[in-house]
C-alpha cells in the first residue's frame, strides 16, 4: 500500500483518486487480515471499487498482489 500511494504522489495523484482496485490473495483465508489492513488505508470519504479473489498469484513467495485504476 505504501508503493501504491508512493507512485500515486510522484504522479501528482492520491488514493481518495482511486477507482478501482483488484487484489489477489494467495490464502483467502486472510481475507478478513486484508480487509481490516484495506478499510484502515483507504480514503474513507471516496473508497474505490474493489474486488478479492484467491490464488494463482505471479509469484510463489508473493502473499497479496494489488491492481489499481486512479485519475490524476
């Protein structure tokens, strides 16, 4: 989350400038982990569309991968 918001501001954006978001967890068993992470990071006044799914992530050392779609 911190990458995201690190590349949001170097493009003049920020996350209350999000969309969408998708995000894969590797355990889905995490998700409520996740969530509680998400909820506490994200704009509470403009919170993006978001979708979770399971595994099948890039990499097998990798817990979540996250995708996102802002505006700047």
């Amino acid at each position: 989350l911190h990458k995201i918001e690190n590349i949001l501001h170097s493009l003049g954006s920020d996350k209350s400038k999000l969309l969408s978001a998708q995000i894969w967890l590797a355990d889905v068993r995490e998700f409520d982990e996740m969530n509680a992470v998400w909820e506490d990071w994200i704009d509470p006044e403009n919170p993006p569309a978001r979708a979770t799914t399971g595994p099948t992530l890039a990499h097998h050392h990798v817990r979540v991968e996250i995708a996102v779609i802002g505006v700047l």
